[in-house]
C-alpha cells in the first residue's frame, strides 16, 4: 500500500506529510511560546528597573524638600480622586491650601508629587500603579519629639518638627522576617517608605480611584497594603513561591533613613549634624557667659542670655532644651568652682555634650585665667 501525501492538484509532484505538518507546527509554537515568555520577562525587567528609577527621583526630590522647607510633605491621602497635594488636619486661606502647622491627617497615603513639585508621572509606578507613602510623624504611632519629620521646628511656637537629630519610627522586615530595623538603634528605623506593588499590583491604588484587588490575608503584601506605618513594612527579593515566609512577594520597596536624606545635606554644608550644631551653640553660650562672669564675677542668670541669643540658641541640635544652670559669686571661691553648668543630652543614646573645653558641661572657673584675676 503506498503512503499516502498531499500533493498540490494537477502538479503531479509529493507534498508533505500529515506528520511532517504536525511536526512544523509544533516547532512553530514551541518558538513563539518561547519568544512570548522573553517578551515578559522583558516587560517585567523594564517595570522593576523604570520603578527603581522613579523611587530614585522621588528620594531626590525629597531631600530637595527638605533642604527648602526643613521639614517632609504628608501623604495625599485623596484616594478616591488623587490630586498629588499633601493632606494635614487643618487648612488655610482662599483657595484653601493645607495648613503646614497642622499635623498630618494620617501617616500613609499617595505620593504627594503636586507637593513636592513633580509631574503625576512621578507618582506612578513601573507598571501603571501609584506608589504607597508612608512617613514618620506624630500619626505614628505616638508624638515624639524627634521623631516627626512633616513639621517645620520653631522653638517660639513651640512645635517640635524636623532637626538635625531627628530618627525615624517605621520598622521594616527582610526576607524570612528578618528585622532590617530596630528600637534599640534608633537610626535604622525608617523616615520615609515609597512602595510598587509589584507587577501582580495587589492592593495598589490607581489614577482613576481605585483600589486593586487585595493582597492575600496574613502576607508581607498585605502589610505593605495596609495603609498604615505602624505595621511593619517589608522589603525582600521577589518570589512567587507562596509557601515562603511572609507568601508570594513582589513589591518593589525603597527605604529611607534619616542618613539617607539628611546625610546630603551634612555634605554640601546646608545644615550641621546635630553634635556640631550642639556644640557651636555651647561655644558661644559659653563664651558670652565667661565674658559677663569677668566683669560681674557670677555667671549671668538665663534670663540675661535670653535677652541676648534668638530663642532658637537654647535648643540643641535634637529640638531638646539646653541645660544651663547659674553658678554662685566667684569672688573668693577656689579656683574648681563651676561659673555655671552648660550641657544637652543627645537623646538616641549619646553622651551629654558639653561645650568645648568643658568636663561634663561644666566650665570652671581656673580654665579662665582672666577670670580669676578678676575675682581673686
């Protein structure tokens, strides 16, 4: 029996085999399956890497914030119709503008782009989502003094916003849960957290108000979703291995500490760290308290240097209040006897800082020759 072939009609020549044919086609969609799954991974390199690239203009644009206003924006936290402008507790004026006095009306939200100056396209991830925002401020979870980055400090008023000392509140996790931050060293713990939901996009929000579907209870995910900095955050390497810890992940999250946004501008000289700022203002306190004590032979009183340094001066770099304590009458008293005490209190853990030259805050008075030649 011969075997049977398609043949064109009419040519008389043999075509190819039902076998043959098989065999092409399966090749064919072999290759184009291949050249599809290329094609994803193509797209979701180009949407990690275009993320990565917008948390890094974001970060700029923060420190840039930073160094104008002395202080962070708040979230947007207009969800339903995002508007990229801060929302604080309280506005003011016609049209009404948030009151940058107020506190935050919540310690995550959006990306507030309009805020900080950028086109909305900076508030939108690799893959078409907007980025959550979280930030330390006294939403999260109680007010601390150094720990609220969205107010401006101002020592009259007395509102404790941003300084040179400042350390964040937020904790995030790594891979296997693994603590990447910690109450015990205060400059680990975030400032700001910018976080992509990933490719999947679960729990992200979106330009036109909505809300993606959810990431799945109880997942690393799901915290990173959940809308609120006093969860813990998570950032770790991309798995689709839901029986890891934490489930599935593929969040793509930038944290920022203080270092991260403050160090910048320690380089360029726009602001001091917080042990030189401290220390330059005890020097001149303490330069002009020696002085007066060689004339009057007793230290000033704190109400005299008041009437002489802005009110700024008795703050140290930490937003706390100097110490500064009157000595006695110098006339006739041994040569160790304090003028006045001078000191302040690094608050994450340092030594008292006392001005240069001291022991302990202490100035005494057989430092200063000119003094005890004048109050024998």
């Amino acid at each position: 029996m011969k075997r049977s072939r398609l043949s064109e009609v009419g040519s008389g020549q043999s075509g190819f085999t039902l076998v043959e044919i098989a065999v092409v086609l399966l090749i064919a969609a072999v290759l184009v399956g291949l050249g599809l799954s290329a094609v994803g991974a193509l797209q979701l390199n180009l949407g990690a890497s275009n993320t990565a690239k917008k948390q890094e203009t974001l970060k700029s644009a923060l420190i840039a914030y930073i160094r104008s206003n002395k202080r962070l924006p708040c979230p947007d936290r207009d969800f339903a119709a995002p508007d990229g402008v801060e929302n604080r507790t309280a506005t003011t004026g016609a049209p009404p503008v948030p009151d940058v006095t107020k506190a935050c009306s919540g310690d995550a939200g959006l990306v507030p782009y309009l805020t900080l100056g950028l086109p909305r396209e900076a508030a939108v991830d690799g893959y078409d989502n907007l980025f959550s925002y979280f930030i330390s401020n006294d939403i999260r979870p109680t007010a601390e003094p150094n720990k609220d980055w969205t107010l401006t400090f101002n020592p009259i008023t007395g509102v404790r916003g941003l300084t040179a000392g400042n350390v964040g509140k937020i904790q995030v996790a790594g891979e296997g849960g693994q603590a990447l931050t910690s109450l015990a060293n205060p400059e680990s713990l975030a400032v700001v957290v910018i976080v992509s939901h990933g490719a999947n996009g679960r729990g992200a929000r979106t330009l036109k108000g909505t809300t993606n579907v959810a990431p799945d209870a109880g997942t690393n995910e799901a915290d990173n979703a959940a809308g609120s900095a006093t969860t813990t955050l998570h950032q770790r390497p991309p798995t689709d291995n839901a029986d890891a810890t934490g489930g599935a992940f593929d969040d793509i999250t930038l944290v920022l500490r203080a270092a991260d946004l403050l160090g910048p501008l320690f380089s360029e000289g726009s602001m001091k760290p917080a042990i030189a700022q401290t220390q330059e203002q005890l020097n001149a306190i303490r330069d002009y308290a020696v002085s007066s004590s060689a004339q009057a032979c007793q230290a000033p009183a704190f109400v005299t240097l008041a009437g002489v340094f802005p009110p700024a001066q008795f703050y140290d770099g930490w937003g706390n209040a100097v110490t500064y304590t009157q000595g006695g009458s110098l006339v006739g008293a041994p040569l160790v006897t304090a003028m006045f005490t001078l000191s302040a209190t690094n608050p994450v853990g340092g030594p008292v800082i006392g001005p240069s030259g001291s022991s302990s805050g202490q100035v005494f008075k057989g430092s200063y020759p000119m003094v005890v030649t004048a109050c024998p």
